[in-house]
C-alpha cells in the first residue's frame, strides 16, 4: 500500500494536535469548546508555536498569543 504525501502530513498534523491537546488538558484543565476549535483550525506552524509556548506559558491564553 501506497501512503501519499499529503496523506502522511495530514496524519503528522493530526497526531501532533492529540498531543498538544492533552497536554494542554493535563497543565491547564479541561479545555473548552472554543480552545479545542482553535487546535482543529490551526496550521501546522501555529500548533508546533503552541506546543513550544506550552513549556513556558503561565496561563492558556499565553500559549495562543500573537506575538
């Protein structure tokens, strides 16, 4: 079986979003209805910016801040 490439990166993007949502569940609490639609509405770049912000950021709101 063959996997396309844009098959493959929409995977990658969509493990990546299960990652970066449990963790911010496990450090925030449970997320609301608006933060889960932002994490299924961000690009790529925007979820890996959130998933560095993540380490440092003191409140959830700080981790989607544009900067």
């Amino acid at each position: 079986m063959r996997v396309g490439r844009g098959t493959l990166q929409q995977g990658l993007q969509q493990g990546f979003h299960t990652v970066l949502e449990r963790q911010l569940s496990k450090r925030f609490g449970p997320l609301s209805a608006e933060t889960r639609q932002r994490l299924t509405q961000a690009t790529p770049e925007q979820l890996e910016t959130g998933a560095e912000r993540l380490l440092d950021a003191p409140t959830l709101s700080t981790v989607f801040e544009s900067h």
